[in-house]
C-alpha cells in the first residue's frame, strides 16, 4: 500500500510542479497595461501583453516578466484584447487563465475573464 501512496503522490506533485499546470489566478487583479506590439514575432503577427497592479496568483515560475502574454488563435486573443481593453478603462478587476506555459521570461495567457 505504501508503494501506491508514494506512487499517487509523486505522480501529483509531478503535474502541479510541472511547467504544463495551467490555473485561473484566484484574486482578481487590475490591469495596468495593455500593449499590442505589432513588432512582435508571435504566431500571430502580433503580440499582446498585459501589464498587472499586483502579480496574479498561479502564474508560472518560467513567468519571470511583470506583464504576461496573451495566446491561442487569432480571434481568441483578439477577443481577450477587448476583455482586457474594456476592463482597464472601466477600472475593473481581471482574472486570467495561465496555460502553464511562457514565451520567454512572459507567461502565457489563455483566456481573460472581467470581474
């Protein structure tokens, strides 16, 4: 029995502690950035990065730049623009989803939602 709890944990310590644990951040957030940068060499063309007041929690530890990056299709992250747009000019508080990965020092992420 011991062999299997030992297993069960190692194996759920693996997931949580891996780079491809993707989590909402429990605390809204308020935005202090929203960068496009057309220069930028994103899948997409484009890259769009969101600057916070205060890190938002679950983001990963690949993450290391204050602001993350928005990812997935391109009206997906067209869509997460507007979400993010519209909360920074109304002051309002985000939670982001995190997709467990990062662009470089930026964590990815994978969808918006405006509290």
């Amino acid at each position: 029995m011991k062999k299997h709890s030992t297993l069960a944990l190692g194996l759920v310590t693996l997931l949580l502690s891996g780079s491809a644990f993707a989590a909402w951040s429990v605390t809204p957030v308020t935005l202090t950035q929203v960068e496009v940068d057309a220069s930028a060499t994103a899948s997409n063309g484009t890259a769009t990065y969101l600057g916070f007041a205060a890190t938002p929690s679950n983001k990963p530890a690949c993450g290391t730049a204050p602001q993350g990056e928005l990812t997935g299709s391109v009206d997906n992250v067209k869509g997460m623009t507007s979400v993010a747009t519209a909360a920074f000019l109304g002051g309002k508080t985000v939670r982001v989803y995190w997709d467990g990965t990062c662009d470089g020092t930026y964590a990815r992420i994978a969808n918006i939602l405006m509290q």
